[in-house]
C-alpha cells in the first residue's frame, strides 16, 4: 500500500518538475525573443539616425558650394556633369569624416512651371543661382543591409562669397532679394568718388545699391557706416544721395558697396 502511494507521488512531483521546467523554458524563449527584438530595433534606429545624418551632411556639403559659387557660374562650374541617373550628384566620400557606412546623393531643386512645385534640376548649364532647393538622400550600412532617410533643404542665403543675402519687400509689394558686397575705404583709397565706385561695382558684375535697399540692409541689422555711402540715386546738380538721405557732391570720398539682384 505504502509503495503504491510512493509511486504516485513520485510520479506526481516528475510531472510538476516537467510543468515546472517547461514554464521556464517559456519564459526564457519569451524573453530571448523579446531582446532580440529590441536589439534589431534599436540597431535599425541607430541606422536611421546615422542615414538622416548623411542626408543633413549633404546637405551642407552642397549649401556651401552653393553659397561659394560666383554670380555667373553655371551648376556644371560648381557641381560637375550630372551623372546619367537624371540629375543626380553623388557627395564626396571626405565629408563622413572616415565612416564608410555613410554615403549620400543629392537633387538639385528649380521651380517649375507649377506655381510653389519644385522638380529636379537636369541641365547642369543652368546658372547655380537658379538652385532654389536641395534634397538629399542619405544612406548607411553595406550593400543589401542599407537604410536611406531623406532630407530637403531651400539653398538659401545662396550669394556668392563675400556677399550678404538680403531679402526685402519693395514699395509695390513685390518680394525682392540682392546680393551686396562691402567696399572698406582703406582697400580703394583714392577710388571713392561716385563715379570711381560706380566703376568699381561694375568691375565685379555688381551695381551701386539704391537708397531702398539700404533700408531693406538697416531692417536686415547689417552694418551701414554711419558717416554714408555712395548710393545710385542721383540728387541733382552734380550730387548723389548717400545712404543716410543727405545729398553730397561727387568728388568726396565715401564708403560704398555694391549690390546685385538675387
């Protein structure tokens, strides 16, 4: 009889350790398969965040050479030949600071004939100044295991070096932009009478800036010399208006700058 109930038992503790042991590997499977989980999850955020990274690089990569190019450069000057891909630029590997997951292509923008829709820009002899935006794809990891983000950016301030982009509204309503570059007195001595400046800006493809945009730069908070600057406006009788509104003659020495429409 005692051994009759000593099976049972036996047999009853060999089934609760079974149950017992089969719980835990349960457990234990769901827990191994919920960290692999999170793990191919954070690996595949890491990714991401790198990929929009190397898009932001491009990004800047392509807004400086924007912003470096020269009033009359053509796209091809600044960029190169598009490649056959329909306007697409590859971004020099020198800009992932060594990472050679990283790696991104660029699109440079117009406006199309759609009033506010930009298209891809495919004819690499357009003039740079006709970039009105940059989208970017970036890209990380290896062949086959890559993940790509993609940024876009308008390329604006794009004036050349030396400029100051301002951007201003006209008496007429009308959105306008200029690109003014500074002359200091002490690099054009003896070349600072209206008409020598006058000279000097067409010199470098530029103008005299109008008395208007003057007060489009003091509302933009750019440095105006206190004592005037040249201005295209004429006052009459051999005189020009300067940038703070007096009126002097021609063969005094003032500061000037020159602008161009953007």
């Amino acid at each position: 009889m005692f051994r009759g109930i000593q099976r049972e038992e036996s047999g009853s503790i060999l089934i609760l350790t079974l149950l017992v042991l089969v719980g835990a590997l349960t457990i234990a499977m769901a827990t191994s398969s919920v960290a692999v989980l999170e793990r191919k999850l954070t690996d595949k955020s890491q990714k991401s965040v790198s990929a929009f990274q190397a898009a932001s690089s491009g990004v800047e990569w392509a807004m400086k050479k924007i912003n470096d190019a020269g009033k009359d450069d053509r796209i091809r000057d600044v960029f190169g030949e598009f490649s056959a891909e329909g306007g697409k630029i590859d971004c020099p590997s020198d800009i992932f600071g060594g990472d050679t997951k990283s790696s991104c292509y660029i699109y440079l923008l117009e406006l199309g004939e759609e009033s506010n829709r930009r298209e891809v820009i495919t004819d690499s002899n357009l003039l740079s100044e006709d970039i009105i935006a940059i989208r970017s794809v970036g890209l990380y990891g290896f062949e086959g295991k890559r993940v790509n983000r993609a940024v876009e950016a308008y390329a604006f301030p794009n004036c050349g070096a030396g400029e100051e982009r301002v951007d201003y509204e006209d008496n007429d309503g009308e959105d306008k932009a200029i690109c003014t570059q500074d002359f200091e007195r002490e690099e054009y001595i003896g070349q600072n009478s209206w008409d020598d400046a006058d000279e000097q800006c067409e010199k470098v493809n530029h103008r005299l800036c109008t008395r208007d945009e003057f007060e489009a730069m003091a509302d933009a908070n750019l440095l105006i010399h206190s004592s005037g600057e040249w201005t295209a406006d004429e006052a009459g009788s051999g005189q020009h208006y300067l940038s703070n509104g007096s009126a002097v003659n021609d063969d005094e020495v003032m500061h000037f700058r020159c602008c161009r429409d953007r």
